[in-house]
C-alpha cells in the first residue's frame, strides 16, 4: 500500500512539472502575457526588427542597494517609453556566482540584450562571452567589465573626474591645501569591482598634488553597510590621526558617516564619498558630512535601456561617437564608453532638490 | 549504513562497527564538498569559503524529495539523482516564469516544505 501510494505521488509531482514545463514558450511567458502591441508581431520569431519587443535584462551588483533602485528607476521609464520588455533582477547578497548563473538562464531564454554591472568581473566574464557567443548583446553599466566581455559601457562620468573630484572635496572639508593634513582612508565597494579600483587609481594620483595627506589603508565592505560601519570603526581605532575617511559605494558613505558621528568624531575626522542624496540627506544637514558626490543615478539607469535598445536594432555599433537617448539629447561615445556626463555635488544648499 | 542510521544503539548491539561507518561517512561527505568546490572553480572562475553559504535549502530538498529519511536510515542514490534532476527543473521553470530570484527561493522552500510533509505522511501510512 504505501509503496503504491509514494510512487503515485512521485509520479504526479513529475507530470505536474512536465506539464508545466510544456507550457512554456522560451520566448516570452504566454500566462498573462499584455497584448501585442498594434502592428506588432510579438511571438514571431521571423520578424523586421522594428516588430519584435526588444528584450533586456538589467542586473546590478546588488539587488535592494537605493543607488540601483533609484537606476532601476530610470530604466522602468526607458522601457516604458520604448516599449522595451524588461527584466531588472539580481542576488540580493551581491554574489557574483549567482549573478553568472542569470546571465547563463537570460542567454538560454534568449534575451536580446544582458546588461550588466559586475561586482567581480573575472568571475562573470566567462558567463558574458558565453552570451556573446550566443549572438546576445552585452553591454555594461556602472562598473565595467572585461574588455571581451562587452560590447559597450554605459559610464556615469569619467573615473577621472570622479577621482579627482574625491581628493579635490575631501582636501576643501580639511581646509584646504595648506592646511589638509594627516592620515585619510578609503572604505570602497568590493576589492574585485572595477569601478571603484579605478576611482582609486586616479585618487592617488591626486593625492600626489598633496603631500601632507597620507592613504593610510583601504577597506572592503562588499555593498554591506554593518561591514562598512565596523571598518570606519577600526579605521578610528587603529589610526589615532585620522583625518579623513571616503565612502566610495553608496552603501559605505553613509554607514561610515554614522561610525564617525557615534564615536562622536564629526567635525574632527571628516567623511566624504559617493552615495545617493536620499541616504546622505541626514548626514548632511547634521554637519557631519559637508560634501556628497555622484551623478544622476535615475538618468545612468535611463541611459542604459536607451542604449541597449540602440544595440539591439543595429543603431550603435563599433565606431559610433554619439546615440540619440530619448529626453536626456545626443550622448557621447568615446571609443566603447557611452557617457552619461557629469558628476552632481550635494550639500547642505542644494541637497533637498534632488529625491533618489 | 543505513542501520546505523535508523538505531546506532541498536546497531551497536549487533556488532556493526558504528564509530568506524561514522567516519566514513563523514570523510566520503568531505571527498564530496572537495570534488564540488573543484568542479565550481572550473566553471565560475573563482574561489571563496563561503559561496555555498545557503545552498543548504536545494541540498536537502533534493534529499527529501528523492526518498532520503530527514530522521536517518532509509534513502538511496538513484532517488536522490531523480530529484536533483527534478529540482533543476522546476527552478529553471520559476525563473522563466517570475523572474525574481526571491520568487525562486520561495518556491523552493515550498518544494522542501511538501516533500517533508509527504515523507512523514508517508512513513505513518507505511
């Protein structure tokens, strides 16, 4: 009897999931699928380009981070305007294996274009190339890739810009040139993310217009704002002059602003570094943070979709030196960047106009 | 093993050497996570201690699902390749469908959770 009954159920699980399995369509879901939009084909797989949906999946480093969301954000308004089908997910604990494993499941769905912002570029490399092979676009954002992993990048402002622009804010907080003096640090992202190691690069490039500040250490906190806390923390603890100390993700600025303010250090050892106004608003209008430094986070994540779209229908390929991206004009390509543009300063005058 | 399993006391009264079938389980458990933490290097490019944090969930749903005893003593391998097969499955199934890696969790720990009710419905019948 009961030999009977396990194998019966056994049975009915795997002829549930076959049946299920059967139903799907590797082109799009047909449960609850919108209607097709007028003139369009949307299950044809023989199609004029102008037909078919183009189909996007956008991964972040980490899902859940407001940087990304507020991306995410423009992109859902991108899509909307050119009736893009999108798919914006990603690990909620930033692991790049998992990520790897999405770009493997979209490249077997057959996503038109993988946009991608690695939080460890070797360890997704493979994944994107094997997507590429597939004849699916690859296009980064936010951080880059390996250089033959990708097609373009989509970049928020030039890593030089933005380094310089660290160094430059954090020696104006101390009192400027003659007076910037002592030990300063740097809580980044994840030491694998190239976004941040080039942000580095041309820090200590600038660091080197001021000698009297020294780069006593860099810290990881992996998208983890207990992690980015607990390093500010040891950052105090084991370097008795510290003067300065940068956020660079958008998740350490403000984890390392809050350390600075517990240990009742604010105006003594002063925070700078990349992170949304949102987060950063509290920070600012206490006084422990005098300088907040980004971009327009809700337009990278715009110019992104606009972008994958044009790589999509065969608008911009190799050599291409501007696209047209919908309501932000004609953007610059330099080489296989697309630039968003310029980086935004927040602080205590200007902080309340912008909401992301 | 599977004596030991269903009642190591018992099996010690029966002469089967439990301390030694212990250890080798252990170490053959070991082997494995070895052989697995080479096969993903090979194919992600990487190596950290705590990547299969949290891979637990498949790992003993697969188990459930292919007959293994949660309180030990029953179980075998063709059952358990069935079910990891089976599991693959249904995880590609619920990402093409929702797209949402939380979504996936969730279904998966619903698999678990009625492959653990169906065992212990099963094992009172029997």
């Amino acid at each position: 009897m009961k030999r009977i009954n396990r194998r019966a159920f056994a049975a009915g699980v795997v002829a549930v999931v076959v049946g299920l399995a059967g139903g799907c369509d590797t082109k799009a879901p047909t449960k609850g699928a919108k209607p097709s939009p007028p003139g369009g084909a949307v299950s044809g797989d023989v199609g004029g380009a102008t037909a078919k949906k183009v189909r996007v999946a956008m991964l972040p480093k980490k899902k859940g981070v407001p940087y990304f969301t507020s991306c995410a954000k423009g992109a859902e308004e991108a899509a909307k305007e050119l009736g893009v089908e999108l798919v914006y997910d990603g690990p909620t604990d930033g692991s790049p294996e998992k990520a790897a494993s999405m770009i493997e499941r979209w490249t077997a769905q057959g996503f038109d274009v993988i946009a991608v912002s690695p939080n460890d570029p070797a360890v997704l490399a493979p994944a994107m190339k094997a997507a590429r092979a597939k004849g699916v676009h690859v296009i980064t954002w936010d951080a880059d890739g390996e250089a033959d992993s990708r097609e373009f990048m989509v970049n928020q402002a030039t890593s030089n810009d933005i380094g310089f622009a660290l160094v430059d804010t954090m020696v104006k907080d101390l009192g400027g040139k003659e007076k910037a003096g002592g030990d300063v640090a740097i809580v980044t992202a994840s030491l694998t993310a190239a976004n941040q190691n080039e942000w580095m690069g041309f820090m200590k490039e600038r660091l080197k217009e001021y000698p009297g500040l020294k780069l006593v250490e860099v810290k990881p906190s992996n998208e983890d704002q207990r992690v980015a806390f607990q390093a500010t923390k040891d950052l105090m603890g084991a370097y008795p002059n510290l003067k300065g100390v940068w956020g660079i993700s958008s998740v350490s600025f403000p984890a390392a602003a809050e350390a600075v303010k517990q240990a009742g250090k604010a105006g003594q050892v002063f925070v700078t570094g990349l992170s949304t106004p949102n987060d950063m608003k509290p920070a600012v209008k206490e006084g422990t943070v005098a300088s907040v430094i980004l971009w327009n986070t809700v337009d990278l994540g715009y110019l992104t979709i606009q972008a994958a779209n044009a790589v999509a229908r065969g608008e911009l390929k190799a050599g291409a030196t501007a696209i047209k991206a919908g309501r932000l004009g004609e953007k610059k390509v330099e080489g296989d960047k697309v630039m968003l543009g310029d980086i935004l300063v927040f602080t205590k005058e200007n902080i309340d106009g912008f909401d992301f | 093993m599977r004596a030991v399993g269903v009642n190591e006391t018992a099996a010690r009264y029966c002469g089967a050497a439990v301390d030694r079938m212990k250890v080798l389980v252990y170490t053959l458990s070991g082997g494995a996570a070895g052989l697995a933490a080479c096969l993903f290097i090979a194919r992600r490019n990487t190596a950290k201690a705590d990547v299969g944090a949290g891979i637990e969930l498949e790992v003993i749903t697969a188990c459930v699902l292919g007959g293994v005893s949660l309180s030990g003593g029953r179980g075998g391998m063709a059952g358990v390749m069935a079910a990891v097969v089976l599991l693959h499955e249904v995880r590609q199934f619920a990402a093409w469908r929702w797209q949402n890696e939380v979504v996936i969790l969730f279904v998966l720990g619903g698999l678990l959770a009625v492959s653990v009710m169906a065992s212990n419905f099963f094992r009172r019948r029997g």
